[in-house]
C-alpha cells in the first residue's frame, strides 16, 4: 500500500499549524503517510509505538520525535488507552528566512536525524520542560491572537530547535563537516538560498569555492543528506510553490522563472516532491 500524502492548507507567509495535546486513539490515526512540512511531536501522556522511515520506535511521556519533510511515518497508540500529543508542523522557509550566525542552522536537528536514520529524541528534564513551556506559550499565543502573535509564535518555534540544536544527541553524533562546515560550503549554501536559479551547478559552485568537484559535491552531500543537483531543485521547487501561491503567472512563465528549462522535468520534479502537479496543487492550496 502507497503512503498517502497529508494536505495543509496553510497561508503561504506563515506556514504554520499546531494541534495541541491531540487525543490519538488507534482509529483515528492516519495510516503510513508524509507530507513536505516539517514536524515536531511531543508527547505528553499515553504509550505506544512510532513508525519513522522503516523504523519502529516506542513513545511514552517526555518523547520527542522530529520528522523531515517526504519522511513516510504512523503513530500506533497503545491498546491500553490513547495517546495525548503536541505536533507542530512547519514549513523550512519559515525558519530558514535569517541568514545563519555563527554557522549556527534552526534545520541542523533534523538533518542530524535524518543522516543517522534516527528520529527519536530522549530530553533531559530541563530540556523537557523548556519545550513544554514552549509548547504552551505557543499556544496561547494561537488563541489570544494578540498584536504580534505571528512573531511570538516564530520565537517560541526557534527557541524550541535552538534547544533541540544543543542537546547532547545532536552535539555527540555530529561529525567534523557537519558541525564545523568549512566556510567555503557555508558560503555555497548562502549562495543557493539566496539565488537557486542563478548559482550554477556543481562544477560552477565547486570553482568558486576553489575546490574540485568531486570533493565539493562529498562535503555537500555529507552536510545536507543531498547532491547538489536535488538541493537546488528543492529549493527552486519552493520558490515555485510560493509563486503559483501569491501570483497569476502562468505555470510555464513560473517554471522558467523558477530554473526549470523544460516543463516535463519541472512537473516531475513538482509532483515528486508534493504528490500532485503545480495545476493541482494551485488548485487545491487556493481552494
């Protein structure tokens, strides 16, 4: 059976959602899905079992899981009772808008996760209960909706990933490329957020770092999880969903606008990456 792929309708300047201390009985649980937002849960009471790209990992109290985006994964409560839960759901570009400081990047956590295949986070006790206040405030920054609330909640949401970014998991498991990325690769990256369309590929990006391609694209591939061909086209994707959200534009002028030469490999490309084609997926995001 094919995962399904869960739908958001989000407001494309503030991808966002949060379902605070959802009630998750065993059948009202989806069955293997994924979706392209980032996902944080937090559990709060209840057991049970987590399936995370292949693996099973048990979940009780205090369990943190991070989930990338196009990550296949099923919660299984436990037959004993439901699971109570805090899941946060997250576009990248949302915390990515800032240039990094210090090297410091709010997305490290989950590229951690994701290269080791390991997805489950054991908090300390003052960790536990940073995030949990976290959780709250996000909350009632959601239901007051007071002046500002948007910033409040963005705050909340990185002081939550800076906490997940110092923890000893992420510090013991990081290599030296990963945790001390030379300056040549933090500069490509910068490079490619700033301008997908216009940074060249590999053997451009590799001459400007004055590096051969071949050691370009290991340190690339070791730091992100990805070559350097699949990291632009994500990121040209995402400047492509942004436009056929907040414009008219013809998806053919979006495409060629985004990078894309051709509109076969823009549209396998798009529905690789969102399950549906840009007509679809305007259609459906602006219904």
């Amino acid at each position: 059976m094919q995962p399904i792929r869960k739908p958001f309708s989000l407001d494309p300047a503030f991808p966002f959602e949060m379902v605070y201390r959802g009630i998750r009985h065993t059948e009202n649980e989806l069955p293997d899905h994924l979706h392209d937002l980032y996902e944080i849960v937090y559990i709060h009471e209840g057991k049970g079992t987590f399936f995370i790209d292949h693996t099973l990992y048990e979940k009780g109290p205090g369990d943190l899981f991070l989930i990338p985006g196009n990550t296949i994964h099923r919660a299984f409560p436990s037959s004993d009772g439901p699971v109570v839960s805090t899941a946060v759901f997250f576009a990248p570009s949302l915390v990515q808008a800032v240039s990094p400081i210090d090297g410091y990047q709010p997305l490290k956590c989950f590229e951690i996760a994701h290269r080791l295949k390991h997805y489950k986070v054991a908090l300390t006790e003052q960790a536990r209960l940073r995030i949990e206040a976290a959780i709250q405030n996000m909350r009632n920054e959601a239901i007051e909706q007071a002046p500002g609330y948007r910033q409040a909640l963005w705050l909340q949401l990185q002081q939550v990933l800076l906490e997940l970014s110092r923890h000893p998991f992420m510090k013991d498991t990081v290599s030296p490329v990963t945790g001390f990325a030379p300056k040549w690769i933090q500069h490509a990256l910068r490079e490619i957020d700033r301008d997908p369309v216009g940074c060249g590929g590999l053997a451009e990006l590799a001459e400007k770092a004055c590096v051969s391609a071949s050691h370009f694209s290991r340190v690339f591939k070791q730091l992100t999880g990805m070559n350097v061909t699949d990291y632009v086209n994500a990121k040209r994707l995402a400047g492509a969903k942004e436009l056929l959200l907040s414009s008219d534009d013809t998806i053919e002028t979006i495409a060629l606008r985004c990078g894309f030469q051709g509109m076969r490999h823009f549209y396998e490309s798009f529905k690789k990456l969102t399950g549906v084609t840009p007509k679809t997926y305007r259609r459906q995001m602006k219904a």
